[in-house]
C-alpha cells in the first residue's frame, strides 16, 4: 500500500469513528446522560458555517464558540493546502478518497478539455455564490446565523441527511457514484465548491509539480495516474486548478528528472510532513481552547427534540 493511500484510509477512518462517537453523543443524551462530550471533529462537515465564522473572526478577532471546532479545522485545512499545494483534497478528505475508491472500480471516460471545462461550471458557480453570499453579510448577521437553532444543531442535520436520507438524497448520491464510476473523479473535478477553495490556497504553495521536457520520456505514466484526469505529460508547470497535490504522478515518473516537486522534495517526505503539520495545529487547536463547543448537552437536546422543525 502507498503511503498517500495508508494516509487516506486512516483520515477514512478517524472520520467514520467521528461520525460514531458523535451518534452515540446523540444517543447518549437523547436517554439522559449528559456528561458525554461531543466529538468536535464532526463539526469539519460544516464548512459554509465555519466559512461564515472565518469572516466574523477576521472582522472582530471572536473566535466561534459555538462551531469553534470547524473554524479551527477549517483555518487547518486552508493552511495545509496553502503549504502543501491543496493536498487536503489529495491526502485528507474522505469523500475525495471514496471518490477515488469507486473510480477504480468503473470504467473511464476520457473527457477532453472543452467538455471538462462546461461540466466544472457547477462547482465553480457553487462556490461564487456561497462566497458572495457570505463576503455581503455584515458581523451581525454572522453573529445573530452562529446564535441561531439551526446553526447549533447543524451537525446533527448533517447527520441525518446521511442516516435519514430522503428519496431525493438518494437518488442524488445515486447519481453521483453512477457518474464517478463512468467519469473518474466526477465529484471532485466537477462539483466540490470546498475544493474550490482550496485551490484558490493552493496557489500559494511552493510545491508544485515541473515537468522537465529534456528529460521527459513520453511514457504517460503521470498522466495515467492522477486522479483528477489532468494530462501532466503535456504541462510545463502543473499549475491546474484540479491538482490537489497527491504527488502520484510524481510517485510513477520514469526517472528522477523528469518530475519534480518544488526544488526536489520527494514526494513520501512531504506526505509525513502534511500528517505532522495537520497533527500538531489540531493538537494546538483542542490545548489553546478552540475545539470544544460551548452548548450545553441539556440546551442541545432541547433543540434535539424540535430538529424537525428548524429549517434555515
């Protein structure tokens, strides 16, 4: 197994054991204990929320004491793709690595350029509009959003929709894993607005991919490998917005000249130094008091028993 794979399936799995410990909270205090604690990693799935308070934190320096979990690994995530190139997308994300996952499994339909280009419009428009709806927004409507049931018992609606899922969300997923098992990295390539965002980081980081045409063989292989469909045997610097840094092209060049990643790093170092990086600022974020919420477990069953009825 590759190392951007073993990282994958651990970040997989710290990520369902968020979502169970989290569903035992809500058991837990749904039967009257209220000494549990909530997992705050769940509050990673809230990205528009966290978004929301980034913006508030920058304008007045509050930190989100009711999602503050999701703020900090949401200014994580920004960080390490803005280091790394990205790499959240390539190394942390578990959606991003099912996606990869069901992609192996299907067939694959080569998409050129122009029809790539029409079928990003979705994500692109996506996060435009979630942007600009929150860079309008002033502090106190951030504020009085953070304040609002909804807000508070989010995550818990974002549990539901994977547990409860509607006709709707069914068939929607359906979709969705139909296309990825044609179209290799649909979700990724063509509908994730947090990506987006992430490249945007991306572009800020010094690792990025060159290929050296003097030494280029023409085999193909890098273009094979990467899992977001982009021709890297055909580019001088990899500098699409789709790369999310998992080096995998790197990782099958057929010879140590031919890639490179900045001034040389290999590629299985800086996949250490993305997990140390990622550990050691989340570790800060639980010590330094940004990760646990303020809700009490009695106030979030209260809202718990009406979750039906809170809409946006």
């Amino acid at each position: 197994m590759k190392i951007r794979t073993l990282i994958q399936t651990l970040f997989l799995l710290c990520s369902l054991y968020i979502g169970v410990s989290f569903a035992h909270y809500l058991h837990s205090i749904m039967t009257g204990d209220m000494n549990v604690v909530k997992p705050g990693g769940v509050e990673a799935f809230l990205p528009i929320s966290a978004f929301m308070s980034f913006k508030y934190f920058l304008m007045t320096g509050v930190f989100d004491r009711v999602h503050p979990a999701g703020l900090s690994l949401f200014i994580i995530f920004l960080i390490i793709s803005a280091v790394f190139k990205r790499s959240f997308c390539g190394y942390v994300c578990p959606v991003g690595f099912v996606s990869e996952l069901i992609s192996k499994t299907g067939a694959k339909v080569r998409l050129n350029r122009y029809a790539g280009y029409i079928l990003s419009l979705p994500k692109y428009l996506l996060f435009i509009f979630f942007f600009a709806m929150i860079t309008m927004m002033s502090a106190g409507a951030i504020a009085a959003f953070q304040r609002s049931q909804y807000n508070m018992v989010a995550d818990a609606k974002m549990l539901y929709f994977f547990t409860r899922p509607t006709m709707t969300t069914a068939v929607v997923i359906g979709a969705i894993v139909l296309l990825t098992l044609v179209i290799k990295g649909f979700w990724c390539r063509f509908l994730c607005p947090y990506g987006v965002l992430q490249s945007i980081a991306g572009y800020l980081s010094p690792f990025y991919i060159k290929r050296h045409k003097e030494h280029c063989t023409n085999c193909g292989k890098c273009a094979k490998a990467c899992p977001m469909g982009i021709e890297v045997n055909k580019k001088g610097m990899v500098l699409s917005p789709d790369c999310i840094g998992c080096h995998d092209c790197v990782r099958v060049r057929d010879n140590d000249r031919c890639l490179t990643v900045g001034r040389g790093y290999r590629p299985d170092r800086l996949a250490v130094w993305i997990v140390c990086v990622l550990s050691v600022l989340v570790i800060f974020a639980m010590v330094a008091g940004f990760w646990d919420s303020s809700i009490k477990s009695a106030d979030y069953l209260r809202l718990l028993n009406g979750i039906d009825g809170i809409g946006h």
